[in-house]
C-alpha cells in the first residue's frame, strides 16, 4: 500500500492545469492530501481531477484568475468552507515574457506578470495567514525559479518578479516561523513547460515537472524540528 503521509491534510495548487503545477498536484494526492486545484482554465482542471480520482485521491476544481485579488480570495474562503482547513499552499502560477529586453516591455505585460508572479502571491498569502496561525501549523510553497538568482536579459520583468518573490518570502518566513508556519522556496532551472520559449534549448535535458513535485514532497513531509528555506534545481546536464 502507498504511504500517504498528508491523508487528510488540505492542499492548494494555483497554475495546477499543466506542467509544474499539474504534477505537483498529482504528487500531493499520492501523499494522500485532498488537492485544490486552481487555474484559469477549467477543462484542464477537470481532467486533472478525474485522473486524480481514478487513482484513489480526492480533489475540487476551482477555477480562477490569480490576477484578480477578489478571485484569489475567494479561492482560500471556497477550500476553507469545503474542507474546514488548508494545510498547504503551492504559490505555481506564474507568466513570463521572453526575448524583448525591458525598454520594449509594455506596461500590460509588466502588469500581468507582477499581478500573476507577485501580488497574487502576497494576496493568497494575507488571506491563508489568519487561518493557519490559529492553527499554528502549515506550508506555504512559492515556486520561484533560478532568474531570481541570475541575470536573465530579455526577460527583465520575469526576472524582477522572482526576485520580488524571493524577497517577500524569506521575510515572510521569518513573520510566520514562530507560529509553526513554515514558507519556502523552490527555484528550478529551466523546466521543459509551456513557458520556456520556442527551442531555445535542447528539452531533452531540462527538468521535468516531477523533479520540482519532488521537492514539494520533500519539504510537506520533513521532520518537525527542521526547516528547510530555499531549494535551488539544476538539471544535471545544461540543456
């Protein structure tokens, strides 16, 4: 039989309709967690849904536009009034815009991506907080990525989001850990997803979605005594 160490534990995955996300999701549920699923497009979630119950796990789809502070609210309210609790939040979403350096970056397209990588993050966040500090318990994961340690030209407001990202979770670790709340960060490579653009690189050698679900796995089932900050993941190979 599997182990499943989260059973009965609650968990929210936001940009769970592909990639990174998806396999996250799959990966708690294995675990034994009731995932929530969250995304913008619906059909995806529901088939992710129906794959999760076919192996015996349990999720809710809630569809939602991170971008709209109002929708992510409402996605911590809908989980707590379904489930009673949240254990954990994975902070995936996240939208890029490659190959233009930043003086050719419109203001929609800044907006978008600190909207979807930053301020949905902080709002998630702010929402999630109450609960779990009455709870004094809970995982707070916000996938990152290597940009917020690298100079990445052509993509300045990816990279500046990441950063942003990594800032305001290290200090928001330090915020939570007395109350028994711990808040890392995952920040992989170049994983082979949607995001990474046209054939830049060799696929083949990039990580896959599952090495950054490891992760996740690792940091939900740690012991108690420790706390682990930061994950950085590089492929083996430079794809």
């Amino acid at each position: 039989m599997a182990e499943t160490p989260l059973q009965e534990q609650v968990a929210i995955v936001t940009g769970a309709s592909h990639g990174i996300g998806k396999a996250i999701a799959q990966r708690l549920a294995r675990l034994g967690a009731t995932v929530v699923l969250a995304a913008r497009t619906g059909n995806r979630l529901e088939d992710l849904k129906r794959e999760i119950v076919r192996e015996g796990g349990r999720a809710l789809v809630v569809p939602v536009d991170l971008r709209q502070p109002e929708a992510v609210e409402h996605l911590i309210h809908t989980a707590l009034e379904q489930f009673g609790r949240i254990d954990i939040l994975v902070n995936n979403a996240g939208i890029g815009a490659f190959g233009r350096p930043l003086h050719e970056t419109s203001m929609e397209v800044w907006d978008a991506i600190m909207d979807t990588n930053l301020r949905a993050v902080y709002v998630a966040i702010r929402t999630v907080v109450p609960h779990l500090i009455e709870r004094r318990t809970g995982h707070i994961i916000n996938i990152s990525s290597l940009a917020a340690h690298n100079p990445v030209p052509n993509a300045a407001a990816y990279a500046a989001s990441k950063w942003a990202l990594n800032g305001l979770s290290h200090a928001v670790s330090e915020e939570l850990r007395g109350h028994g709340i711990r808040v890392s960060l995952i920040c992989p490579g170049s994983v082979d997803t949607d995001l990474v653009p046209g054939q830049t690189k060799n696929r083949a050698r990039m990580l896959k979605g599952e090495d950054i679900a490891h992760a996740v796995a690792m940091l939900v089932t740690q012991a108690p005594q420790s706390f682990v900050s930061e994950i950085l993941i590089r492929p083996t190979m430079k794809p």
